[in-house]
C-alpha cells in the first residue's frame, strides 16, 4: 500500500494550497482519512479527518481556513488550505486508519508546507 502525498510548497502568508494524497494497492472502505502536521520542534498533530461516508472533522486551530475532501472512486484525499499563516508552517502527512477488522493503519511520505511571512 502506497499514500502519496503531494502539493506541498513555499507560499506567503494570506496564500492558499493544495495538499493531495492519492493511495494506492488495496481496497479502501469504512476508514477515517485524515491529514497530520509536525511544525519544527513540535509533536505531530491531527489537522483533518474524514471517513469514507464523508463526515469531515477539522481542528479548532484551522476551522474556518482548511476544508477537507475525499474522492472515493479515486482514493485520494485533499486539503484545501487558505488563508495560510506562519503557524500552519510544517510537514504535512496523510494517514489512513480502519479500526475494526480487517484493521489496518498507513503512513505517507509527508509534504512540507512553509508559509513566509
């Protein structure tokens, strides 16, 4: 199984971006979807989720400026970034998690947001 993340980039702040995760060599469904952060020096982060019936959550520090999307048929997931500030500055990784059988849990490779200001 592979999650390929990209869409990552330099922007300044006020910018917006689109981050992509396309995943690949299995059958997805009944999952949670979700995008992480790691800001430099910090812990790892939930920014987004979403499940496969597209319920969407999104953290309280981007509510408001990030949306997140999925395309089943498609197996790719995105996140709408606006209104990007100096905090949202981080590698940007998606995740894939089923918790009940047949389980399982996948990583992609991350891709690094960096917002100037």
């Amino acid at each position: 199984v592979q999650l390929q993340a990209s869409g990552g980039g330099l922007v300044q702040v006020g910018g917006s971006l689109r981050l992509s995760c396309a995943a690949s060599g299995r059958g997805f469904g009944g999952d949670v979807w979700a995008w992480y952060r790691q800001a430099p020096g910090k812990q790892r982060e939930l920014v987004a989720s979403i499940t496969s019936g597209g319920i969407s959550d999104i953290a309280a520090s981007v509510e408001g400026r990030f949306t997140i999307s999925r395309d089943n048929a498609k197996n790719t997931m995105y996140l709408q970034m606006n209104s990007l500030e100096p905090e949202d500055t981080g590698v940007y990784s998606c995740n894939i998690k089923r918790h009940w059988a047949p389980r399982y849990n996948y990583w992609g490779q991350g891709t690094l947001v960096t917002v100037s200001s």
